[in-house]
C-alpha cells in the first residue's frame, strides 16, 4: 500500500513544498505564525519559506494567538489568502473567538458580501505530551458551521487537500497529525505515489483504501494509517476489515458514508478526538437516519477522558492498531452472535 | 490640519441623534425585535472622525456602530434597512451588531474587544498595497481590558500597522463603572507598546478632530498606531429596554443637560459666534427630513426570503449538510 518508494521525506516537508507552490502561484498568500519564519515551523512545515518570499510574506508572529489569528482574517477580507499556523491545536483556546465568531461567520453575517478565504493549520494528535498538547479537538471546528474542517490522512492528502484549502474561498481548518508530518512518508502504512506534483483533492468526497465485507473502519487523519495496520492484522484472523478515510470532516460525504455502510455487515468509527458528540456519533446518525434499521452494527472507538501523561496510561486511552483491531474484532463477533441460526 | 467645520459637524449631528432615535423607535413598534444599542451621546465622536476619514480608509466598529458606519459614508438606507430587520446591508442576517459594507470598507463585530485584531489584519494587508490608508479600529471603554486590545497593540506597534484605535469612552460596560473595572488612565494603555496616546474630550467634535489629527497623519505617513480615548455619556441605557438603575440621576442629568449634551452645546457655540437660529433650525429641520426620508426609503426594502436562511454560510449552499457540488 505503500508507493513512496525511497522518498525520505516527512509530511512537514510535504505541507513545506506545498505551501512554496501555493506562495509562488498566488502572491497574495501569506504565511503567518508563532516560530514560523526564522524557525521554519517547530514541525518544520514552513522551512525555507522566509527566504525565498521574505519577511513582507513569512511572518513571524507573538505569542498572541487571538491577534494573529484575527488578524489573518481581517487580511483575508481585505483580500489576501493567508496561511496562518496555529503551533498545536490545543491553543485553539486563547483565540476562539476570532475563530468562531468572526472567520466563521463572517460570510454569513454579511450576507454573502465578505469572505474569509484563509487557512487555519494546525498540528494535532498525541505524541507524549500529555492533556494540553495532543488533543485532536476536530469536532470542535467542525461543529461550528461556516468552517471547513480538513483532515488529511496520508502525505498525498497533506498536498492535495492544502491545494484545495488554499484556493477555497472559505475559511478552512487544516488538521496536520503530528505522526504524519514527523514519519518519513516511505515509513507509513499507506501512501501515494508521490512523483509527480500534487493535485487538488475535492474536499466532501471521501476514499476507501481498503475492501473488506466483515467490517468496514471508518477515520480521518492518522487513525486511517492505524486502522489500515489493523485491518491488515485482522485478516490473518479471517477478518475482513475495509477502511474509509473522510478526509474532510465539513463537508462531509454523507452519501458516501451511507454507501459503504450500506455495503458492510459493520461498521466501526475510529477518532483520535473525544468520542461523545464528535465524529464518531455524526457518522453514525448519518448512517443511521439514512439507513434505519438497515443499518450495519454501528460502534465507535475513540478517546473519553483527557490525554494522560504516562505512556502506559496515554496508551490505555489513545487508539492504536492493537486497540482498533480489538475493537473491530469484538463489533464483528457481536454481528456474527446477531446472525439467526 | 485644517480646523472642522462646526456648523456642517452640528447638521451632521443632527441627522446622527434622529437617526438613532428612528431607531430606538423601531424598537418600541416592534419593527426590531432584538438588542439594540445606541449612539445617542456620542455623536461628536463619529462627526470627527467623519472629517478625518477618507473614502478608501476602513473602520471596524463595536456592537455601538451606526455612527461609525455613517460617518465612513456606508448607504444609511441599506444600514437602516438592516437594522429594522429588512434585506438590508447583511441582507438581514447580520443586524445591527454585524453590518459589513465592502465599498466604503465597513465591519463590526459584538464580541467586545474583537474588533481590533481584524482592524490589524486588514491594515497588513492594505499597508503595503495602498499606503497611506488607515483602519480605525473602534472600542468601548470595557473593551480596552480585553486580552485581544492589548494583543492587537503590540502587533499593531510591532509592524508600525496604520490603525488608529479609537475608544469611546462612555463611563460603562453596561453597569460596571470606569473606576470600577480599569486600572490607570485609558490613554496610557499604548505607552508600554511605544503607541502615543490622545486623550479628549468626546462631547466636543472640535476636541475630538484635535486629537484625531495627529493620530491619522502618523497612521498616514507609515509610522504606525495611536490611541485616541473619547471621554463621553452614553444617553440611553446600554440597550434599549435597559431599565439603567446603575447610573445615578444626578449624574444623568449632569451630563445630558443642554450645556454638556454635544448637540445643544454645539448649537449654544454657534449662535454666540453668531450663526443665526433660523439657519440652526433649518439643519434640524433638514436632518429631521433626511431621517424621515431613509427611513421611508429602508421600510420599502423587502423582507428577507426565509427560503435562503440556508445560504452564505460557505460560497456553495449545502456544504454541510454534505450535498455534492
């Protein structure tokens, strides 16, 4: 599954050589963050930008989250196209209320009359660092209507998918997994063929990357990589485990969830965010309202608690392939006991 | 700097204090059904900065914003529209707190304190393609101990952004007095930042122009921000229906008496300079008539199309609900 080849690069470096192609085709993107110039990004996601596009586009910013992320949405409707790093996720707490008051609703408020075209990345996912640096928090976006909320998967996504947030003109939340921009793209479970320049990928269209029939996973982000590690573990079993990554979280591809529901005997949401009102339950009401009692078995894994510091209690609560294939292998069992005689 | 023209500040204001009295009247006919907050007051404020802006300059305003809007030239029949619930400015989605206007650059926001990180972006970006533009980021006295004033001082500072920041400063966050909830002199608050600051007397247009002026020449000339402190009395409660029990009635009477109210002392000035009563009563007359006529005009305006409640919220309709381009 893997087409990287001896490709050594890291997702950072992807989103690095992304946001050079988009800086140099459209001069009005800018960069703007914590660390992001001089630093080149703490994950490196933005290196060498400063010194090809300069301190009037890379802009290195304060610790003042609720100004410069104010301030690339007063840039962005006075017609700029800024990329603006929000470090990790978890700061999403001292500026969100330019995020949801002003960015997403701006369009709405104004109706129609003033957009926001700017992209909010940020790095997100559990790397040892405890309750306030590993959250995922996508559910948070993705609840507030007029954010987009993107969630690439795999390296390929990380270009194509901040093609397309770049050059959408709404304001879109860009969630990069830590695991994803730190692991050499020849090292993951899944990726591209990554040769030739990227492409846009159409936000609201999800893929699925594996056939199965017993029961499909469903993800985003760097769960899909473990969910594929886990399907791969369960077929030694006997299991057949699809996965379907959805790439975007807003839109999401409603139809096409309620397609590979239909075609599955089960179906298991896997979310490295909290579980209670999150993805995993969007999905599945999805599902369900379409499908009724026609529905496939329908469970969810994901975290319920904060994210501990301890490795071994962060991996009693942080999904893993081991804790997705447990959780797969018991939904099935569950089917299976369902199944008249 | 030239002086401001009194007697075209006083009609200005004029048509100000009737605007927003139509207003508070759409309130009590029910032509407006939500919170509604009032300029009434602090109209010499917005008639400075009415003489100091340009057409090409923007102004992010507060939940307070008619005046603002008015004063950067936004179509008052479009914001009256908005205001009384009609497809208006926002098309009615937005109301009274969230008026955007592309051409002149207007935006407000409600959450206090929010609007000067965007005044600052939309400087960034006009700073270099349209130089000697400025953005006026306005506030209330309760905005100016928000986190995201403080934030937006120093960046603003640090990449020399032609803002103005512009508080008026009315007394009240709603029922908290000034002394109550600030701590030192509200025109200090960018002296750590290297920000100058002007304060003035907010009832008198003339006081105020006279502290605006050098904040938007070195907001012009690219040497970045100022603070401008409006000191002022907001005449209404802080929304209408306010029942205002925090504010004594001498005070009230103090500061809403003829001789400190800005439009009735503006009038007193003008005739003792000798503008003749008749002129004075025709620019009341004239305003009463102007406001009449927007206001005719605005309810003309129709009604938005629930149909549409749906749209705008991303450039394609049905983003969330997960329907396919």
């Amino acid at each position: 599954m893997n087409a990287a080849g001896s490709d050594r690069r890291n997702g950072s470096q992807l989103v690095a050589e992304t946001l050079h192609a988009e800086m140099d085709r459209d001069p009005s993107v800018i960069v703007l963050g914590e660390d992001v110039a001089e630093l080149g990004g703490v994950f490196g996601a933005t290196r060498r930008l400063r010194r090809t596009y300069g301190d009037e586009r890379v802009l290195d910013t304060p610790i003042s989250e609720t100004a410069f992320v104010g301030a690339a949405i007063g840039a962005a409707q006075a017609g700029l196209r800024p990329v603006v790093e929000l470090m990790f996720v978890d700061f999403l707490g001292v500026c969100f209320d330019q995020i949801m008051n002003q960015m997403a609703k701006a369009r709405y408020m104004s109706g129609g009359a003033v957009t926001a075209p700017l992209v909010l990345r940020s790095a997100v996912g559990c790397i040892g660092a405890a309750a306030q640096h590993s959250q995922v928090l996508s559910a948070t976006f993705a609840h507030i209507p007029g954010l987009k909320v993107a969630f690439p998967a795999s390296p390929g996504d990380l270009r194509g998918l901040l093609l397309t947030a770049i050059r959408d003109d709404d304001p879109v939340i860009f969630l990069e997994h830590k695991w994803l921009l730190k692991t050499r793209v020849a090292e993951l479970p899944f990726c591209e063929d990554l040769s030739e320049p990227a492409d846009a990928v159409p936000f609201g269209e999800l893929r699925r990357l594996r056939d199965g029939g017993d029961v499909t996973i469903v993800a985003a982000g760097f769960m899909v990589q473990l969910a594929l590690t886990a399907a791969e573990a369960l077929e030694a079993e006997g299991i057949r485990a699809g996965v379907v990554d959805v790439r975007t979280l807003v839109p999401l591809d409603r139809e096409g969830l309620v397609r590979e529901a239909a075609a599955a005997d089960a179906l298991l949401v896997v979310d490295d965010d909290y579980a209670d009102y999150g993805m995993c339950g969007e999905v599945i009401a999805t599902v369900a309202e379409a499908l009724g009692r026609g529905a496939p078995r329908l469970a969810r894994h994901a975290l319920d608690v904060p994210i501990p510091a301890n490795r071994a209690l962060e991996e009693a609560v942080v999904p893993s392939a081991a804790s997705i294939a447990a959780a797969a292998r018991g939904l099935v069992s569950a089917s299976a006991a369902q199944v008249p005689a | 700097m030239t002086a401001i023209d009194l007697a075209d500040a006083y009609r200005t204001m004029a048509v100000y204090r009737r605007f927003e009295e139509a207003v508070g009247a759409a309130v009590v006919t029910g032509e407006v059904h939500g919170e509604m907050h009032l300029g009434i007051g602090q109209e010499a404020i917005a008639v400075a900065l009415r003489a100091m802006l340009e057409p090409t300059d923007a102004v992010v305003s507060t939940h307070r914003p008619h005046l603002h809007a008015l004063a950067l030239g936004v179509d008052p029949v479009a914001l009256l529209a908005e205001l009384l619930e009609r497809s208006g400015l926002s098309g009615g989605k937005g109301g009274h707190m969230h008026l955007f206007s592309r051409d002149p650059q207007f935006m407000c926001t409600g959450i206090v304190g929010a609007s000067a990180p965007l005044a600052c972006g939309d400087a960034l970006a006009q700073q270099r393609r349209d130089p000697g533009r400025v953005t006026v980021a306005v506030a209330g006295d309760g905005s100016m101990n928000q986190g995201a004033v403080f934030e937006s001082m120093n960046l603003a500072a640090l990449w020399r952004l032609p803002v103005v920041f512009l508080c008026e400063d009315n007394g009240y966050g709603i029922s908290v007095r000034r002394d109550v909830a600030t701590a030192g002199q509200l025109a200090d608050r960018g002296t750590p930042f290297g920000i100058p600051g002007h304060a003035c007397d907010g009832t008198d247009p003339e006081a105020v122009y006279a502290a605006l002026g050098p904040a938007f020449e070195r907001a012009r000339s690219g040497d970045g921000p100022s603070v401008v402190v409006a000191t002022c009395y907001r005449f209404r409660g802080h929304y209408e229906g306010d029942a205002d029990t925090y504010r004594p009635k001498g005070e009230k009477d103090d500061w809403m008496s003829a001789p400190r109210d800005p439009l009735s002392r503006l009038r007193a000035r003008l005739e003792a300079a000798g503008v003749p009563v008749v002129e004075l009563d025709a620019a009341d007359a004239a305003a009463e008539a102007e406001v009449a006529g927007w206001l005719e005009a605005a309810r003309s305006v129709p009604f938005p199309d629930v149909d549409r409640v749906r749209d705008d919220v991303y450039a394609a309709p049905g983003a969330r609900q997960g329907v396919r381009a």
